[in-house]
C-alpha cells in the first residue's frame, strides 16, 4: 500500500519559505509505502471445549486466524503442523485416545485451498461416576518442514473438558433383608 504526502504552506503570504529545494536533497512530495509485515496467526478455533463423554468423536479445528477468505496467500504459502495430545486428570486410554507420539497427525495449511484444517479426537464413554476431566493438544510446527518466519501460532494449546454424563449410584446390596424381633436391630447394606 502507498500514498503521498504533499507540503503546503497554511499561511501563502510566507515568501520566504521554500517547498522542496533546487538541488535535490529536499522535497515538497514524498511517497510512503506500507510494507505488510503481520505474522500470519495460526490457531486452535476453541481454545477451550467442553464435550460430554457420550459425544465422540471430537472435532478440534485449526485454521488461520488473520486472514479473511478474500485475501491470497503468498504464492507457495504452506505450513504444515503435528498435533500432539497432552494428559491431563483425563487418562488414554480410559478417558480419550491420544495421539499417537509415533503417529503425528499433521495438519497442513497449503495455499488458498486450505485455510482450515481438523482432526479427530475419540471420546471414551465409561460407566464410571468421575466427575469433570481435561486434557490439552497441542500443535506445533512439523519438525521435517522448514517453519516460515511469519507464522505465529496463537492459540497454540486446546484445552477439552470431559464431562461426565454417569451420575453416582447408591442403593441397597439387596432386595430384602430379614432381622428377629428379638434383635432390636436390623443390619441393611447401602452401596454406593
């Protein structure tokens, strides 16, 4: 982008006041140009998610964040990125499937033709009252591809949150429970 300054004199009756010089080395006209130097910010859409444990899979989208749909990449722009999950209170394989460490997912942003790219999380969906659980994925730039200077990865970490959908089971360890008269008391068990 460029535009052009121009001097003027507010007051024209200055006479003694110059625009620009003969000899070159001042001017009245000066041209600036705008050279775009923002980073190209790559992130996670949701840095948070919430998703119960009977929603699987999971979808987690990264996409580039500064550019709209109208504005071209440069010629020969591709990024490519590995995702790698983190453990947190959720546990693989119990609670979720991890990546795998020795099975990147990558995750490429080539061009106009991508702008958006996902991957897939298993949810596991147990019986186990274990109230709210998280665990993190990351995505990194892929250590085999050269990283581009001008990328910025912003949020670079997504944080899920499992909800548990098994609520607490309490109840008796029997259907009937007999006890003598005599006794006075009646011992009955409860389980929880």
């Amino acid at each position: 982008e460029t535009f052009q300054i121009q001097l003027s004199l507010a007051d024209e009756g200055l006479t003694s006041v110059n625009l620009g010089a003969s000899g070159g080395s001042l001017f009245a006209t000066a041209t600036v140009v705008i050279i775009d130097d923002d980073d190209v910010i790559i992130g996670w859409e949701q840095n948070l998610t919430s998703v119960s444990e009977s929603q699987s899979p999971l979808e987690l989208c990264v996409r580039v964040m500064n550019i709209d749909d109208e504005v071209a990449f440069p010629e020969g722009f591709e990024v490519s990125l590995a995702a790698n999950t983190i453990r947190g209170t959720a546990a693989d394989p119990s609670d979720y499937t991890a990546l795998q460490a020795d099975n990147d997912v990558f995750l490429d942003i080539i061009d106009d033709d991508i702008r958006r790219t996902c991957i897939e999380i298993q949810i596991i969906d147990d019986d186990v009252p274990e109230g709210v659980e998280f665990f993190s994925i990351a995505v990194v730039p892929d250590p085999f591809i050269d990283f581009p200077e001008n990328i910025r990865l912003d949020p670079n970490v997504a944080f899920v949150e499992i909800l548990d959908n098994d609520s607490p089971r309490i109840g008796f360890n029997q259907t009937e429970y007999t006890a003598l008269e005599s006794d006075r008391v009646a011992t009955v068990y409860v389980s929880v």
